[in-house]
C-alpha cells in the first residue's frame, strides 16, 4: 500500500489536531516489566518505577504537544488490596475511561497463574465485557523462551506463545463470557528487552507491539498514539514517501534540549521502529480510516 504525497501531509496535519490526552491502562504482576513495556511503547521513559504503592498510581508526560498518562494498578494481581475498595478508588479517579489497556503476564511463567486470572475478572467487573475490545496481552520477557535441547528455537518459541493464547482464550471464555469474535481479535504479543528487538517469530517486537496497540483503539486515540510516535516509525515505502517521512520527523523532532533523558538515559528506548510491510499495510489502512473520519 502506498500513501501519496499529499496524503502523508494530511493525516500528519489531521493528528496535530486529534485528541489531545491519550490514556493508557497498564496491568499485570509486580516485577512484570511493566514500565519498560509502556515507555517503550510511548518512547519516553515516563514511568521510572511502578511498584511500592497499592493504590493506582498515574505518570504523565508531554510528548509531541499530546499528554500521555500512564495509570497503573499495583496490588491487584499480588493480592495485597481490598479489592472492592480498591477498584471503587479506579472507578473515580479513571471516570472518563481510558484509550488502551495493556495486560502483561511473564512469557517464562510455568503457567497461567491464579493472581492473573483474578485480576482479569476483577477488571472485567469493574468495566464491563468490553474492556477487552481494546486491550492487548504483552507476554514479557519473551527474549528468555529459548529450546533447552537448542534444536528449532523457532518451533519451541511458537508452541511457548500457542500455550499462551489458547489458555487465555480458554479462560476469557469459559470464566468471564467474552464473545469469540473479540477473543479473536484480542492482540496476544510477546515483548522482549530493548537490547535484543528480534525474536523466533518477528524482527522487531516492538514494531509488532505498536502495530496491535493501534489496531485496538479508536480513530481518535489511534492519531494520537501515532502523533507521539511518528518520529520513530520507519516506513518501508516508495522513495517519495520516504523522502516526506524524513523531512516532516526531522522538522517535527524535539530539540537536543527537549530530550534530554535520550535512549541511554531511558534504558536504551529504541530511537526507531522499522516497520515490515504487512505491520505498514495495516497502520496506514488504519490511519487513513481514521483521517477520513476525523475530516468528516
């Protein structure tokens, strides 16, 4: 697929005036990785540590003239919490919802722990069958899933993440009724380290990441999660998109000032996200879907 000229002008120009606040919803275990998952994903180190607290906690960030928040929910899964009071406490301070909710769990796990599956319920109460239409498992530290024997790294790495995707759908439909339609389209995607992108199954989990985030959210919140992202995306399209596609992220990009925590004192954020031509086809289809309905 491939975005002409003036195209790629537009929907830069339509996501300059999208929402102006993207909410992003992280859970999952103590220890789990969270924060590295979610700065890599918004290419900022907006979260430095998320633990020490029971209560949600919200880290926010200005990034590219849009104001991330970041909430999490530490306690929930470990079982440290009043639950009903502790989700009463969310329910106020995440009144106006969300745009995208994250659920990571350990890759490496010997299974599907009783702590995840509580947590996914108590969500579920909480904000209806729905949450899930916009959510993606994050299977963390999947760079350590490797084949004992060493023999097919490739095969061993599959079988891990098909063990995973059926147990969670198992579990979403037996235990919390979620219909087959949104248990198909729900993104289960392994996450590694910044140091090492490439895993058994893609060349960059972190474009792959990016590319199942859009897909769950809405037109609006989707301009946004590209406007905070558009001076890393890579395209591999025609010469003359490139050629735009650099010029507008070198006008675009902040000053030496204005990053001053760079990739070495974010934890090596990765500067850039090349995207393969099956993760480009979808987010310009998607990014076009939404630019035509933000003009209409």
């Amino acid at each position: 697929m491939e975005m002409a000229h003036a195209d790629v002008a537009s929907l830069k120009q339509t996501a300059k005036s999208s929402q102006k606040e993207l909410h992003i919803f992280i859970s999952g275990k103590t220890g789990v990785g969270k924060s590295r998952l979610v700065n890599a994903i918004v290419g900022r180190d907006v979260a430095n540590e998320m633990h020490g607290t029971n209560n949600i906690t919200s880290y926010r960030a200005a990034i590219e003239d849009r104001e991330v928040v970041v909430w999490d929910s530490p306690g929930l899964e470990d079982g440290t919490c009043n639950e009903e009071l502790y989700m009463s406490n969310v329910a106020v301070k995440l009144e106006a919802g969300f745009d995208l909710i994250i659920y990571c769990i350990n890759m490496s796990d010997a299974r599907f722990y009783q702590e995840d599956k509580n947590a996914m319920k108590t969500l579920t109460r909480s904000f209806g069958k729905d949450l899930w239409k916009k959510a993606v498992i994050a299977l963390t530290f999947a760079n350590k899933i490797e084949d004992p024997n060493g023999e097919d790294e490739e095969a061993y790495f599959k079988s891990a993440k098909d063990f995973w995707q059926q147990a969670i759908d198992e579990f979403l439909s037996a235990e919390l009724g979620i219909a087959s339609q949104v248990r198909r389209d729900l993104p289960v995607v392994p996450a590694g380290n910044y140091k090492k992108l490439r895993l058994p199954t893609t060349e960059h989990w972190l474009a792959e990441l990016l590319s199942k985030c859009l897909s769950v959210t809405t037109h609006s919140s989707g301009l946004a999660l590209y406007q905070i992202n558009k001076n890393r995306l890579k395209f591999s399209c025609s010469e003359d998109m490139a050629a735009t596609c650099s010029s507008q992220s070198r006008n675009d990009m902040p000053s030496t000032s204005e990053t001053s925590s760079g990739a070495d004192d974010s934890g090596d954020i990765p500067r850039e996200t090349p995207l393969n031509q099956k993760q480009e086809d979808t987010f310009l289809s998607k990014m076009q879907t939404a630019f035509a309905c933000v003009v209409l």
